[in-house]
C-alpha cells in the first residue's frame, strides 16, 4: 500500500522479521511515540505564561523549520511526483489543527488523562478511515492489541490520574486532537507513496508553522527570554517533533496506517511513566493495571510473528 518495492528490504530485516524481533518500521514507530509522550510534561514544566495555543504553535515553527532544513539539505524535494492537492492541504491542516486541540486538552484534564484520551480514540479512526481511503484492512492481531490498548487507557482515565480532575471540556479537546492525528497519518501515507519520509515532512510541517504563525503574532511567546523557556521550546521543537516525526514517517512508510497508530500508544505509557516520576502524578492500582494493558497491546503488534502475517 506504500509505493514501496518489497524486493528493496534487506537480508538481515528479514530474518528479524521471521525470528520474531521487532520490525524496522515498527521500531521506528515506537521511538518516535515515545518521544511525543515527552511533550505534555514539557509543557507542564515551561514557565509561567506559556499558553497551550503559544507552545503548540512554537513547537511546530521550530520543528517545522528544522525538517524543512534537513530536506533542502539532502536534496529531498529534486524527486518523486506532483504533490496531490487535497492530501497535502488536509495534512497541514490536521497538523495545525492538532496542536491547539492536544495541548488545551492536556491543560484542562492533564498530561496523562489528555494524552491517554487523544491516543485512545486514535486506533479506532484510522482503522476505519485506513480501510475506506486505502483499503488496507487491518491485521487480525490489530483487534486484539487495539483492544487491550484502548481498555488500558480507558483504566488509567477512570483511575483519575493525570494531575487532576477528568474535565469534559478537556476530553473534547482531546477527542479533537486524536480525530486531527488520525487524519495527518492518512494524509501522510498518501505522500508518502510519491515522496520521501524527509519531503512530506519539511513541507507539510514548515506550511503547518505558517498556518499557525498567527497565534504567535497575536500573543508573542515573551516566557522565551526564560533560559527554561527556551529550553523547554527546543526540546518541543527539535525533540519531540522534528526527530519523533522523522523517525514516525520512515516507520509509516512500511507499516499499516491503523498498526502505525496504535503502536503511538507508547506515546500514554512514556506520558503516564513520565507524569508520575517527574510532576509527582500518584498511581494507583487501577492506573497500574491500564499500564500493563496498554504495554502488552503495543508489544503483541510489534512484534512480528514467526509465519508471515
């Protein structure tokens, strides 16, 4: 379903495949998740002042510019096809929009409770949407793992962590930001199939940093004269957008839409693991059981089984 040539993999990716190691696409996926799982606590460790419009719409102006650099600078725009409009338009829009959505979410009911509720509904849309936009029909295994993820982060919602209360105004914010990330990595597979990880990426964030330039404009971000602002703007920025989403695109070039998002789900336990151990969210058992859930969801489809799936 990518473009990609089958016969391109290498000797050694397949024997990890057939002896049951993680996927090269799949490790990918799950590193680039785990280094969004780091954006809510940044953003709860930013000073005073840093609004959730301010550190969204900065954390695309960095790391938009900075994959825009690296894909002018290896030369990633001289190849592939013409740029299909309506994909291109709906990625940098389900980009921006993500933004704004997932941080208000996440300054209203909390880094753990927003993050779980964004990754939650996620699987769910992207399956069915991947199906109706690309017919892939998702492994039998997805289901299973989808599952155990989704009732995993439904456990560690209704345990009341996250540093709060459940606010309902938050989980629509949240709900926002899993429907905006779904789209993007429907939006994206689609380029994907003409250009590379490092072309989709520079334009479609670079334009998503334009859309929201406004908001910086209308409130400059003055919490950057703080040496822990600035701090905090280059981890969002080149950290926890322009390496996760460079490492995500090269993963989601090889794998599924649906596989891909439910893999980003190791996005909640680095955000729940994170919450707990630096902002002194508590944890209780309930919490603890939506951990292990969620942890075996995303190992059984990373994974790849020894019998080609």
């Amino acid at each position: 379903m990518t473009g990609r040539k089958p016969g391109r993999r290498g000797g050694r990716e397949n024997f990890m495949e057939k002896s049951g190691k993680f996927s090269g696409g799949a490790l990918f996926v799950l590193l680039g998740a785990m280094l969004w799982g780091t954006t809510g606590t940044s953003q709860a460790l930013a000073p005073a002042g840093a609004t959730p419009l301010a550190v969204g719409a900065l954390r695309v102006a960095i790391g938009g510019a900075a994959l825009l650099a690296v894909a002018l600078f290896r030369g990633s725009f001289s190849s592939g096809g013409r740029w299909p409009l309506a994909p291109t338009v709906i990625s940098i829009l389900a980009t921006a929009s993500y933004q704004p959505f997932f941080f208000t979410g996440v300054s209203k009911t909390g880094v753990a409770v927003g993050t779980l509720v964004t990754l939650a509904s996620s699987p769910v849309i992207t399956g069915a949407l991947g199906y109706l936009a690309f017919g892939e029909k998702p492994e039998r295994k997805w289901y299973a793992s989808s599952c155990l993820a989704i009732i995993g982060c439904s456990l560690l919602t209704l345990s009341g962590e996250g540093g709060g209360t459940v606010d309902p105004v938050g989980v629509l914010f949240s709900l926002g930001a899993g429907f905006s990330y779904s789209v993007f990595v429907l939006g994206s597979k689609r380029l994907l199939r003409d250009h590379g990880a490092d072309a989709v990426n520079g334009l479609v964030f670079s334009a998503a940093g334009l859309v929201l330039l406004p908001v910086l404009l209308a409130s400059p971000p003055a919490w950057l004269l703080q040496p822990r602002g600035l701090l905090v703007a280059f981890h969002l920025g080149l950290i926890a957008t322009a390496l996760a989403y460079f490492l995500f695109l090269k993963g989601l070039s090889t794998v599924p839409a649906s596989t891909s998002v439910t893999l980003s789900m190791a996005e909640p336990l680095t955000a729940a693991l994170l919450g707990v151990l630096l902002l002194g969210e508590r944890m209780n058992l309930t919490g603890a059981a939506g951990v292990a859930l969620l942890f075996s969801g995303v190992a059984l489809l990373a994974l790849k089984s020894r019998k080609a799936d």
